[in-house]
C-alpha cells in the first residue's frame, strides 16, 4: 500500500500548487466577464489557444522529454540530470529560435494581426516555465513545483486587475498578465533551484539530444493534435457564428475545466508513480485499482457539474453569459471522457510509445474537424461540443484497445458502460429542460454517487487499515 499512499501524497501536494490556484482562477470568471464583453473574450481565448497551438512547435516536445529522462536518471548521478537538462536547454532554444522567425504568418489572419508579438512572448515563457517545472518535478521536489503553481496564480490574478480595471487593456491585458506571470516564475523556478549549476553548454551531447528527441518529437503532433481537438471548434464557430458566439462558447468550457484540472494535477503525480513505484509484475494491478478509483471520481464530478450547470454558470459568469450552460453539459461528458484518455496515456507514457500516442491523437483531431464543419453550420457552438464529445469517445476505444498490446489490466467494462449511459442521460435531461428534470438530475446524481463512492470508500478502508497496522507495529517495537 506503500505506492498508494505516496501516490496520494504527491497528488495532494501537486493539487495545492495547481488544482487549488486554477480553482481561483475559476472564481474570478463573473470579474473577467463582467469587464470584457463576449467579443473581447473570444478574441483573448483566440489569442491564447493559438499561442497553445504553437507552444509544443517551439519546445520541440523537449519539455516532456526533460521530465521523462530525467526520472531514469539514477538517482545519485547528479551529472546524468544536470546533461539531460543542457541539452534540453539548447534544443528549446533552437525550436524557440524557429518559431520566432515564422510567427509573422500569423499577421495574415485579421484578428491576430496584432498580436503577434504577444503571442511570440506567450509561446517562449510558458515553454521555459514548462522546461523548468518539469525538471524541479522530476527531481522529486514537489513542494517547490507546488509553491510555484500558487505564485503563479497569485501573479496572473494580480497582474490581470492591473492591466483590466488600471489601464483597461482589454483582451491584450488579459493574455498579457498570463506572459508576465510565466517570465517571473521561470526567473524563481532559476534561482530558487539553483538551476544555473545545472545548466552548461559542454554538457550538451548528441547522443542524449537523439535519444531525447526520439521520445519527444511525436509528443509535437500529439499535444497539437489534443490542441486541434479542444479548440478547432473555436475558430470554426468564430468563422460560421461570430466572435460573440465563440466568447459564449469558450465561457461554457471553463466548468468542466474543473474536471481537467483534477486529471492534469493526478496525472502529474501518476506519471512519476508509474515509472518508480509498482515493479513489473505489479504494474496490472497497481493500474487496474487505480483507474478505477480515478473513473470513479471523474464521473461524480461530472454529475454534479452537470446538475448545477445553470447554478454554477449563474455564479461564475456575468448574466451576459447565462445562456452558455446549455453547452455545458454535454461539454462535461466529453471533457470525463477526455480525463479517460490521458489516464490510459499514461500506458504509452511508461512504456516510452509516443510516436502511438501520437497517431492516437492524430484520430481524435481528424474526427473532430471533420464533425465541426459538418455540424457547426446548422447547429452552430452546440454542434461544436456533439462533435468534441464524439471525438474524444472515438479515442478512448481506439486508446482502450491499443493499450492492452502494452499493459493487460482490467479496464471494468461494465461500471463504464454504466457510468456514460446515466452521465449521458443527465445531459439529455438538462438540456431537453423536461418536466421534473430537478428531480431526475437528482436521481441520476444519487445513483452515479453511490455506485462510485463505494469503491473510493473501500480503497480509502483499505489504505487506512494498513496505516493503522503499521503503526501498531511500531508501537510494538517501542
């Protein structure tokens, strides 16, 4: 039970510095929409995810890279981490270099002309900040990665009513706060390490840069892929419905990115589990107890999100933005089934199959920007999240039945099964505003809890037990 506790521990560590700072973040939607108007929000969300889209481009893939190697590295060759970070420095720094000089296409595209620079800025200090938190990760400093998380935030929230309500800046302000955050804490994350040490230039080797990019450059299409996923339905609703309709649109993504931060600040910590905890024979069961935990959370919450859909929106938007709940819920099945998939990543991720994580996400894309221009010209931002949810559903299958070649463990079939069926009926039910829907929201939100909660509760039992055992043992002893 050893694996499962630090598995909790790191996880409760990493969500104090990211889960519980995005949350903040969350909070502060009314402030966000109250001052920018629906256009302004879609431009500056526009902004973002081309700059998101371009971010694994520049980094070459290499900030995964740094994080992976850097986990083999034995544990006492400080030499093995410190060339591993080098020459992830100076492959970073030629992607950035490249990037920079082709970034001026993006002046082509009307709403982007002027924020090219903005996005070059955005690009080079999320990539760095990525670069070193992960390194700082992989050295088994969570508390640090955790700390920086928090001073993150605190940045982005500060620096964002500066630039909105002191020199109204619009959009600009909005992605502006989120670059001068990135800069200022890859500066703590450099010197609060003490990463200058690690950093040498005759450190660098080519044989460790093959190695590296070998595992690295297919996470480039793989992250652009999730990226075409997650956000080509934003330009293609900006082109058929309107900035307006995008600013709703994107408003209604930010409730179940509650469900995504729980998964990235779990994935972070399952990431480092799977490679150093569970030995070879244990590694079935060790992934098959704790997929099953983490389905079952991911659906509970996306019950609840999607039974107080219109609460939540109520509370986190502006009235301006009330009428985007209606996209919620079918955005929270597909962002559960999104969590899904990068759980059984973590497969691809520990076996160092990247290049299949790739052509996995290659699959999911492919399939949402066929769907998008089929289904946004008549059914407008609702048709956008039919066709992300049906996406990401068609790349858990493909991903289900793959992964198997590489890990046999029990993927519990039928609480799956269960489990979509009743969250899909919730959002039918929401949306469709039946007669009772408070009480069938309800009902399905009881079932969901109650056929979930059991096997947390029986896995937290289990954990305790052995805690408890443990320590009579000591006492024991003295």
């Amino acid at each position: 039970m050893g694996k499962y506790k630090r598995l909790l521990s790191n996880t409760a560590i990493l969500g104090a510095g990211t889960f519980l700072s995005k949350v903040l973040v969350l909070l502060l939607m009314p402030f966000y929409t109250g001052i920018l108007t629906t256009a302004e929000f879609g431009t500056a969300d526009l902004i973002a995810q081309t700059a998101n889209l371009l971010i694994p481009l520049a980094a070459v893939g290499i900030c995964d890279g740094i994080f992976r190697f850097t986990l083999d590295a034995s544990a006492d060759s400080a030499e093995d981490r410190k060339r591993i970070l080098s020459t992830g420095m100076v492959i970073l720094l030629g992607g950035s270099a490249v990037i920079g000089g082709l970034l001026p296409i993006l002046g082509m595209f009307p709403t982007l002309r002027e924020s090219v620079w903005l996005i070059a800025l955005y690009v080079i200090c999320a990539n760095f900040h990525s670069a070193f938190a992960n390194y700082v990760r992989a050295l088994g400093k969570t508390v640090l990665f955790a700390v920086q998380g928090i001073v993150n935030t605190g940045l982005t929230i500060l620096l964002n009513i500066l630039f909105l309500i002191v020199f109204d800046m619009g959009s600009t302000g909005y992605v502006l706060s989120v670059v001068v955050a990135d800069f200022t804490v890859t500066a703590v994350l450099f010197f609060a390490a003490k990463l200058w040490r690690d950093i040498s230039f005759r450190r660098v080797r080519r044989q460790t840069a093959k190695d590296m990019l070998k595992f690295s450059i297919p996470y480039i299409p793989t992250t652009v892929m999730w990226l075409i996923t997650s956000v080509s339905d934003r330009y293609i609703v900006t082109a058929f419905c309107g900035e307006a309709e995008n600013g709703l649109y994107a408003a209604a993504y930010k409730l179940p990115t509650l469900l995504s931060l729980v998964s990235g600040v779990f994935v972070e910590a399952w990431h480092f589990s799977t490679v150093k905890e569970a030995t070879d024979g244990e590694k079935a069961d060790f992934f098959s107890t704790v997929y099953l935990n983490f389905m079952s959370v991911m659906f509970m919450g996306a019950s609840v999100l999607i039974a107080g859909a219109k609460i939540f929106t109520s509370i986190l938007l502006n009235e301006s933005y009330y009428s985007s709940w209606e996209y919620v819920p079918v955005l929270v099945v597909a962002t559960t089934f999104s969590t899904m998939v990068s759980f059984l990543g973590s497969v691809y991720f520990l076996k160092k199959k990247s290049t299949l994580s790739m052509l996995t996400a290659m699959s999911g894309a492919v399939i949402n920007v066929i769907l998008n221009f089929v289904m946004i010209p008549d059914h407008g931002a609702m048709g956008a999240a039919i066709a992300t949810l049906i996406s990401y559903l068609a790349v858990y299958v493909i991903r289900a039945y793959d992964t198997a070649n590489y890990l046999r463990f029990r993927r519990h079939s039928v609480r799956l099964g269960i489990n979509t069926a009743v969250l899909l009926g919730q959002a039918w039910v929401m949306i469709g505003a039946f007669r009772y829907w408070q009480i069938v929201q309800i009902g399905c939100l009881g079932f969901l809890l109650i056929l979930n909660g059991k096997e947390i509760f029986r896995t937290g039992f289990r954990l305790l037990k052995t805690f408890l055992r443990k320590k009579s043992k000591k006492c024991e002893k003295i």
